[in-house]
C-alpha cells in the first residue's frame, strides 16, 4: 500500500517544519533584544500540529511493523 509512506512522508514533512518554524526566532536590527515568555514557548496551534504529526508518525510505524511481522 502507498498509504502508509505517505502518511510517513508528510508526518516527517510537518515535523520538519515545526522545527524549522520553532527555530527562527524574531530579526533584530537594532541591538540586542531580550527574550520574553513567547520565545520559548510554541503557538498553541503550532504545538497541536506537532502533536498530531508525531501522533500520525507513530501510527505509521506501528502499522509498517504490524505488516511486517
């Protein structure tokens, strides 16, 4: 079945990009600027993405290794 790799693929796909969207943090210009509580911490919807594709990579392999014994 092509399904299940798909789902693979996007769930890593969205990981990626939830990584790469935590990472990236505000461009300063002028001087320093001083890390506030928003910086550490995800959107919310941004961290039920997360959830839900780690939940969706998890899925998959737990069926990939169902399938093959």
């Amino acid at each position: 079945m092509t399904r299940r790799p798909a789902v693979a693929a996007l769930a890593a796909a969205l990981l990626a990009g939830a990584a790469l969207l935590t990472g990236c943090g505000p461009v300063v210009t002028h001087g320093p600027a001083a890390p506030g509580a928003a910086d550490s911490a995800p959107p919310a919807d941004l961290q039920q993405k997360l959830d839900a594709a780690e939940s969706a990579a998890a899925a998959a392999d737990a069926d990939t290794a169902s399938e093959n014994g």
